[in-house]
C-alpha cells in the first residue's frame, strides 16, 4: 500500500488527520524511525487543533513530517530548507483547497450540523490522502 494510501486508511480507521499521517510515514518507512511519542504529539491537532476547527491537521501533520525529516536541533543549523518545503506544501494545499482551516475546509457540514457523518470523514479522508501525496514528494 502506498503511503498516501495508509494514511486515508488510518484516517478512515478513525485516526486524526495528523495523527494518520503520522501513523503512516512511520509504517511505511519513509523517514527513519522515530518515537512513538512523535505520534501522540499530533492527537492534540485533530479538527483543527483539539477541535477548535483552526489549522488542518492534515497540515499541521506534514509540517511536523517535514520538520522530522529535515529539522534541525542546533540553533547554529540553518532553517531555511525547511521553510521552504512547508511553504512548497502549503502552496500546493492552497491551490487546491483555498484554505487552511478546518472550518472553512469542512463547513458544509458544520453549518448541517452533520459534522460526525461518514461523508464528512470520507471527504477529509480525501484530503489526509492529498497532503500524504504531496509530502511523499516534498519529503524525497
């Protein structure tokens, strides 16, 4: 299975955004291993930050990816490298939905009061599938 592919999986198991992509780099091996604490650092992210509806997890849990892969420990390291595949994944996110935000993402079904339903989790599923895809690109 590919790695976008188990992160929708785990989404769809009933995982967080974040916390499948997480999930997913980890069982697939594309960065190498890292803490279980990793993960459990992303719980908190789920509906745009512990459901304030604020920042995608699904952002936010490839920014945290990148910053594994390519994050540095030492202040005299430089961070540009980063910044720069953040910005190159948030770009490709805007493009294609035109926000960041879990609410305006998912505010068809919060103005239905329908937030819980298996069609909003099969369209955000749909969206931790897209960032895996563009972080396993960004991440090379």
């Amino acid at each position: 299975m590919s790695f976008p592919e188990k992160a929708k999986e785990n989404y769809i198991k009933g995982f967080a955004c974040a916390e499948s992509i997480l999930h997913a780099m980890k069982e697939e091996g594309l960065i190498d291993d890292f803490p279980e604490e990793v993960i459990k650092c992303t719980t908190g992210f789920g509906t745009g930050m512990g459901g304030s509806g604020n920042v995608c997890g699904a952002i936010t849990g490839s920014v945290i990816a990148i910053g594994l892969k390519h994050g540095r420990v030492d202040i005299t390291d430089d961070n540009d490298k980063v910044f720069r595949k953040v910005n190159e994944f948030l770009a490709k996110f805007n493009d294609r939905y035109k926000k960041q935000d879990c609410t305006g993402l998912t505010c068809t079904w919060r103005e239905k009061g329908t937030f819980k339903t298996p069609e909003r989790r099969k369209y955000c599923s749909a969206i931790v599938k897209f960032a895996a895809s563009e972080l396993e690109k960004i991440l090379e």
